[in-house]
C-alpha cells in the first residue's frame, strides 16, 4: 500500500500537469497510478491540500494548487489558517506545540516548513497536533508569541472558534 505523503504528491502533480474538474476524475486519475482511493479519501485530501476548483469558462472547472509560493503568500496562508484552525500554542523549552481542529495539523505544518526558517528545525503533526521544533529556547519563546498573534489576529476578525 502506498503511503499519504506519495498519494499527496501524487495529486499535486496531477492537478499541476492535468485538467482534473471533479472529483470522481481524480479517483479514476489516481487508480490508473496505482492508488486504492475512495472518493471520500480524495475529498480529504483536496482540502488538506487546500486545492482550489477554479473557473475553466464555458461551465468547466479545474483543481488548481494554492499560490504558496513567495514567502509572503505562505506567511499569509500560514496566518489565515491559523487564525481559521489553531486552537492553542504552548511551549516547553524549544519545542512548540500547535493544538488544530482535527484534520488540519498537516497542512499548517507544511506552511510552517514552507517559510524555511534558519530558527525552525523542522514540524511534526499528526491529526490535530503540531510539534515545531526551534533551534533554542528563545526562538521557540519567540515562535510562540509570534504563533500567539496570529492565533488571536484570527479571532479578532471574528472567525468562528475551530470546532
């Protein structure tokens, strides 16, 4: 069996090359490769891969990736998940801790590695956690704040409370 990650990049080179507009084509897409998918499964995985259906003309649609590709547009999809997803920021020496609604711990820690920080060392998530780990002590001190912000920035805007 083939793993998430290999299905994820699976996905992401298929909408980057392809014309995929529903669903269903990307399970039939995906099958060709080799992947056992359900349609449930690639529903999960078009939102964890925050996957846009983007207007083609005439009616058609598209799956299009998300423009993640300056480091301002990651801080600001960084900032706007957050904001949308993360429940708590707590720190124990240079590790952090990110509590997420379930389900969105892997795609904001992607974010995190995508702003290529010489003070992150690297994330870990599963389904609803994050571990950031940060060079020092007071990088993760000041990772924290900074993640803080953000997390109380999204709430300001009157963003709903991650469920």
């Amino acid at each position: 069996m083939r793993s998430k990650a290999e299905r994820h990049r699976a996905i992401q080179e298929i909408v980057r090359k392809e014309e995929i507009g529903t669903q269903k084509e990307l399970v039939e897409r995906l099958r060709q490769l080799g992947f056992e998918v359900t349609q449930a499964t690639v529903s999960r995985d078009i939102a964890e891969l925050r996957l846009a259906r983007v207007a083609l003309g005439k009616g058609r649609h598209k799956y299009a990736l998300p423009s993640t590709e300056l480091p301002e547009d990651v801080y600001e999809e960084l900032r706007r998940q957050v904001g949308l997803f993360v429940k708590d920021v707590d720190r124990g020496g240079n590790l952090l801790v990110l509590k997420t609604a379930e389900g969105h711990a892997s795609g904001i820690a992607l974010l995190i590695d995508r702003l290529r920080r010489d003070e992150i060392v690297g994330t870990l998530a599963g389904e609803d956690t994050i571990l950031v780990v940060a060079r020092t002590e007071e990088d993760a001190r000041a990772l924290e704040e900074e993640f803080g912000g953000l997390l109380l920035s999204g709430k300001a805007l009157g963003r709903p409370a991650p469920s």
